[in-house]
C-alpha cells in the first residue's frame, strides 16, 4: 500500500537552494533535509510514469545519487532545485521508459484508434495497481483535449507527432492543444504565486 | 524582438514538454545552442509550470528503505583522493611527455581552474601532471561539429583508464541538457564517463578517474544530451577526436 500525503504546492526554492550548496560541500544532513523535502515529488512523478512500485524506488535511489554526485552543477539562475531534480527524474524515466519499449515486443504504438485504445486497456490494467492515481487539481482544470496531450507528452513520453497518430488528430491540432494547455498551467503558476 | 521569438516560444513550449520532434527539434536545439537567453528564461518558466501536472497530485511516500540505500550508496562511494599509480615505462617516454606537456601545459593550468570548482584543486593538479608524465598518456585534440563547429577540446587518455578533457569555445548546456562526455572502444558501444559543465566563456574541464576497458579506445566524444542521459547517446555530437595528435 502506497502512504498518501498532501504537500503544499509552494515550492519554497529558496530553502532547497541552500540545502543543494550545502549538499554540493558534501553536507549529508543537508541531502538528508533535501531528500525528505523532494522525494515524495519525485516518487510521485516515478509511479505516475513507471507504474511499478519497485521501478520507481530503484529511479528514486538513481537519482538521488546524481543529486549527491552533481550537486555542485546545479545553477540557480536556471530553475529552482526541485525543477533541476525533477527534469533528473523525468529523463531517467523516460529513459527506462524506451529501454523497456525496445525490449516488449508486444509494445506497439499504432495509429488505429481501436488499436489504440486496446493498448491502453493494457497499460491501464497495469495502472490498476497502487500506481493508478487520483486526477491533480490542476490537470481538472484543464479541458480534456488539452489534458489528454499534456499528459501522453509528459508522462507517456510520446512526441507531437506519436500523439497525433495515436489520436487521429492532424498534428497542427494537438500543437495547438499543447500550447494551449500549457497556457493555462503557466496562468496558474502566476496566480499562486501573487 | 518579442516578435521575431513568436515562433521560437511556440517549439520552446513543446520542447520543455518534451514533445518536439523531427526538424524542428533539430532547429529549436540549434537556437538554444547559440546561447539565446530569451528561450532560455522562457524554457525555464515553462517547465516550472509544467511540474503542477504532478505537484498537486496526493503525494505518495516512498518506503524509508530506499532512503537508507541511497545513503549506503553515498557512503560507499566517498571520494578518496587520486592514488599515484604505478606507470609503465618505455623507450620515447621522454620524447612524449614533452610533446604532450608543450602542447596542453596552457590547457592544464585552464582546465584545473575551472575544475576546482567541482574537485578538490590540488587533487585535480596532481592527477592531470601524474598523466601528463606517464608516457602512456595520450593526447587526442577534439574538434566541434553539430550546433557547435567552433568548440574545441582536448582528451588526455591513459592506458590504464584514467583521463582528463578540457573543453573551450563550448557554450553552456541549454536549461534541461548537459553535456556527456564518452569513450568509445574498438567495436564497442559508447561508454558514458561523466558530464562536463562550461562556464560563461565556454571553458570547462573533467577528471575522469577509472574508465577501464579490455579494447584500445578509439574514439572520444561529447554530446548534447538531456539531463540524466546516461545509457547511450541520444543527442548531437558537439565534440569528436580524430585520432591522437601527432
């Protein structure tokens, strides 16, 4: 069974950018604070994208490995810690997202929609498991074409173009939904923030 | 400008969702590259948005144990300083040292500076000389190619898998990407050895302290790849060898 927690939607850079120059001198108690504040982000981004409990514990350990390793590249002029740690945590899934492709066989994305649909019944069967989890707030807040994309895009690791086949839509459309979704989660992200 | 950077925003927004493909990808890629700072923000804005998609999720708590594994892990894998290996000997040592040490002495002193600030210096200083006596220590220059033609580097490699590269005229790595360095073996698959970071002048260096092999390498490459990459190369070449220098 996976615990639950809420955890406030500020970000508080400013803390975790301390803790990354202090993890960058070798500090363990500041990679300590610095895990115990990121993890359950990052772990939540590993089960939405992985599905598997333990593939995502084994891409928790690797990248926070990387963290301690390369603490010392991070810059803060170029995102904030938990941006830096996630886009980590987003390129390693992914990574392990083709590896496993390449290796089944049987994965196969394909441009007819009932096709389509029969592998995501798969992958939602798999989904089933503790890894299936509730809508976010701010994905609800989206219409459901422009949801749809962001999440194939960003959590399925699928290209425009791959999306496009996979929904039948001609690509300039799910452009268009794109950026029209990530207007929106922009708009968002500036009104928490005043 | 705001205008010229319409069409530029709208690959960048897609790019930081990491959906771009094809020659736009290849295109938007070029553009970060050449070190526009206004797609550079705006990339970085983006992709802080783009984390609500799981910031409001209910958060799920990993098992503590992982915690406990990945501090086993740190512990294991404490850095010690460089052990002075014994070196081999041969006939044109002398002849060597000298034609490696005349040519990349300026690039020492660079390398090691920039270097300090990601390794102990006098650690750094001590390997890079140690390599540059041993006789069996190469140097292979390194030449741009891809988004960057006017990169240049050079790969000083020892036989016994220790090396050390420096790089100038490379610009810093687009927000979301890093520069992976690689060794390549005779009919070997790309071998990822550590990830070289450039500061504002394009100058950067890395200590690369045990890449063994049971084949000669033959090739040394850096590319452009997103962060985290490690398996294989999936992005641009930036820096290549063409053998060592003469």
């Amino acid at each position: 069974m996976v615990a639950l927690r809420k955890t406030p939607v500020s970000t508080g850079s400013a803390g975790a950018s301390h803790l990354i120059e202090k993890v960058a001198r070798q500090d363990r108690e500041a990679f300590s604070q610095l895990y115990d504040r990121c993890s359950p982000l990052v772990f939540t981004l590993a089960m939405r994208m992985l599905r598997e409990r333990s593939d995502a514990e084994d891409l928790l350990q690797e990248v926070f490995v990387q963290v301690w390793r390369q603490a010392a590249n991070y810059n803060e002029e170029r995102g904030s810690p938990e941006a830096w740690i996630i886009n980590i945590a987003r390129s390693r899934a992914i990574d392990k997202l083709r590896s496993t492709r390449r290796r089944d066989q049987s994965f196969v994305l394909t441009d007819d929609p009932s096709g389509a649909e029969s592998s995501e019944n798969v992958e939602s069967s798999v989904a089933d498991s503790e890894a299936k989890m509730t809508m976010n707030s701010a994905l609800a807040n989206l219409p459901e074409t422009q949801r749809r994309v962001l999440e194939l895009a960003y959590f399925d690791d699928l290209t425009q173009t791959e999306i496009a086949e996979r929904l039948s839509e001609p690509l300039g459309t799910v452009k268009t939904r794109m950026r029209a979704g990530i207007q929106r989660l922009r708009d968002m992200l500036t009104s928490q923030a005043v | 400008m705001a205008t010229e950077h319409e069409s530029w925003r709208a690959q960048g927004e897609i790019y930081a969702l990491g959906a771009l493909d094809g020659q736009e990808l290849k295109d938007f890629e070029t553009h970060l590259a050449s070190g526009c700072q206004i797609c550079e923000a705006y990339l970085r804005e983006t992709r802080e948005a783009l984390m609500l998609l799981h910031r409001a999720m209910p958060q799920l708590e990993p098992s503590p144990a992982v915690k406990a594994k990945i501090f086993d892990r740190i512990e294991r894998e404490n850095v010690v300083p460089l052990p002075v290996k014994p070196r081999s000997t041969g006939r044109r040592w002398q002849m060597l040292t000298g034609t490696i040490a005349a040519g990349v002495i300026g690039a020492v002193i660079a390398g090691v500076f920039y270097s300090k600030r990601y390794e102990p210096r006098h650690t750094v200083y001590t390997a890079v000389v140690n390599l540059l006596r041993d006789p069996a220590t190469r140097d292979y220059p390194l030449y741009g190619t891809g988004p960057t033609p006017t990169a240049r580097g050079r790969f000083l490699w020892n036989e016994s898998g220790e090396g050390h590269i420096f790089v100038s005229n490379l610009p810093r790595a687009p927000e979301g990407k890093m520069y992976a360095v690689w060794t390549i073996a005779q009919a070997a698959a790309p071998l990822y050895v550590g990830t070289i970071a450039t500061d504002a002048a394009g100058q950067g260096g890395l200590h690369i302290n045990s890449t063994r092999s049971e084949k000669p390498m033959e090739t040394f490459a850096v590319t452009l790849e997103p962060v985290g990459t490690t398996a294989a190369p999936t992005g641009p070449m930036v820096l290549v060898s063409k053998g060592p220098a003469a």
